[in-house]
C-alpha cells in the first residue's frame, strides 16, 4: 500500500539513484520504474522529480524520454514524473491546440469542479508556461457554444451576485422544456458554471420536484451532442464528482477499443491513495466488479502498461 506520508530526504536519495539506474547504460529497468513511479503518491513524485533535478541537474523527464520508452506504457510514465498541476496545463493547452480541433472532454475533465482558488493558480500557471491568458486561448481555437461555455467556466465568480433557487428552477424551465421554439443556451450555460455545488443540487432537487423530471433528464431532452454531454457532465461533477470520475475509468475500458489517452489521464490526475479509494468504491457500487477486476479483465491491456497500472490503482 502506498504510503500517503512524504518520502524521508534518505528516501528519497534511494528513490533518485535507483531511477538513474533503472536508466544508465543499454535499455531501460523498466521494473523499477514500476516500482517507484507506480508506489509514490503525488505529492512524493514532486520530492523525488525536485531531488533528481538537484542531483544531476537534469528534469527526470528529460532523462526519461531520452530513455525511447514507447507505447502506452511511456506515456504513463512521462506522466507521472511531472507534477500533477504541471500535467494538467498539458492537458489543458494540448486539447486547445490539436490538430483535429478542441477536445471539449478534456476540458471538461480538467476544469470543471474546480475551486476559485484552484482555478486562480491554473490561470498563473498557464500564463507562466505558455506566455498566454487561458481564456485567449479558449478564444482562438474554440467557437460558437463551446466557446461560451468554457469562458463561462473559467469566468470568475461574483460572490454578491444574488442566488435565488425558485428563479433559478423557472428560468432553465423557460430556457429547455418550457420553451417552444429554440432553447436557450446561454441560461443553460450561465446557471451551471456560476453557480457552486451546493446551490447546483438545490437547484436540481427543485427542479425534479416541481416538475416532476430529472435534471439529466431535461438536458439530454433539450441538447444534443458534445454540447449535450458537456452540460451532462457539469451537472453530475455537481451532483457526486466520484461517481463520475468513475463512470469516465468505465468509459475508457468500455466498447470495442479501450481508449488509451483517457485511461492514462484518469489513472495520472486520480493517483492519490485517498482519491482513488473513493473512485474504486463508487466503480463498485455502480458496475459490481472492482476497477482492479475491469482493468485485468481487458486484453488491450497488457504488459508493463498493466502492471503500473495495476500498482497506482491497488491497495
């Protein structure tokens, strides 16, 4: 099990000589690699990547992929030896600047469920990283109502603006199913990012109490697409943010391919032994087989991927 208490500087001293073993000289110990990259909690990692930086006066990173660790299993590894707010701006930058347009799951993934504060020192970083406001990026290389929602999601909310759940109930009545002709997207868009969780759920048990329908339920009736989905998933990240991060492990393992890039960021963003105890109890409950048990179960897993896999996600 690993240990949720910061590496001693002895541990961590063994920990960086054993990794630039595991990295000398013809091929690469990919066990150790297991061992340490997949036994240390995030906070950890962030001991050893800044005692490996003073060691040798390289990034582990660097050393890394120097190392041609390929495939699936590389990508896990690189990025494990980044700090996890470090990881997230890649995330972040990379779903806005791909070759096939923005990748709204993404986004919604990394940003949604943020607090102020949390989304103040995402905003810092990215500048410092990118010589770039997030919000301009959101600009030039999203549109229409993604656009929209995304610099609604990052827009900062304003604590004197007045909460009131019954105007709020009647006004995403009046912008779905009250409304005859064309939806309103923007109410839709306005209530759900500049509302925080709590009044988000008063907001939903309303709704379903006056009307006598789920809130998922007026989404999926009134919106299609990614637009859809991404209002779904703002709304559930409000409702029980576990069950939907593990319903995102069960959507990357499920159908025909296993969609690799997802699983890797989910298992990356979701290492810390507290955070992954309550996503696998809620993949329990939700699918009645352990994640340990769908993960082993899929044959396009395999390997070295697997086994670090298998490591983070274990007790």
């Amino acid at each position: 099990m690993v240990s949720p208490q910061l590496l001693t500087a002895f541990e961590v001293e063994r920990d960086v000589k054993n990794l630039r073993n595991a990295m000398k000289g013809a091929g690469t110990d990919q066990q150790t690699l297991v061992e340490i990259l997949g036994g240390r909690t995030p906070q950890q990692m962030v001991q050893i990547i800044n005692g490996y930086r003073k060691a040798y006066e390289t990034t582990l990173s660097e050393e890394l992929s120097n190392e041609l660790i390929i495939g699936n299993f590389g990508k896990l590894c690189m990025g494990l030896v980044v700090p996890i707010l470090e990881y997230d701006l890649s995330c972040v930058h990379d779903a806005m600047n791909g070759w096939f347009g923005a990748n709204d799951s993404v986004l919604i993934e990394v940003l949604v469920g943020r607090t102020e504060k949390d989304m103040n020192i995402i905003k810092t970083a990215y500048i410092a990283k990118y010589g770039k406001e997030i919000e301009d990026d959101v600009r030039d290389n999203l549109s229409g109502d993604f656009r929209n929602l995304f610099l609604a999601v990052l827009d900062k909310r304003d604590p004197n603006e007045p909460f009131n759940v019954d105007e709020d109930v009647e006004a995403l009545y009046l912008a779905s199913d009250g409304k005859k002709w064309r939806h309103n997207k923007e109410t839709f868009i306005h209530i759900l990012t500049h509302r925080d969780d709590k009044q988000l759920n008063k907001i939903f048990y309303e709704y379903e109490k006056k009307y006598n329908k789920p809130f998922l339920s007026a989404i999926r009736d009134n919106f299609s697409g990614n637009l859809q989905h991404a209002l779904a998933n703002i709304a559930k990240s409000a409702m029980n943010r576990v069950q939907l991060i593990a319903e995102l492990f069960e959507n990357s393992v499920y159908g025909i391919s296993t969609k690799h890039t997802k699983l890797i960021r989910l298992v990356i963003r979701h290492r810390s032994p507290q955070v992954m105890k309550l996503i696998k109890e809620s993949y329990k409950n939700l699918y009645g087989i352990s994640l340990e048990e769908r993960i082993d179960q899929e044959s396009r897993i395999n390997g070295m991927y697997k086994e670090l896999i298998m490591k983070i996600i274990k007790d």
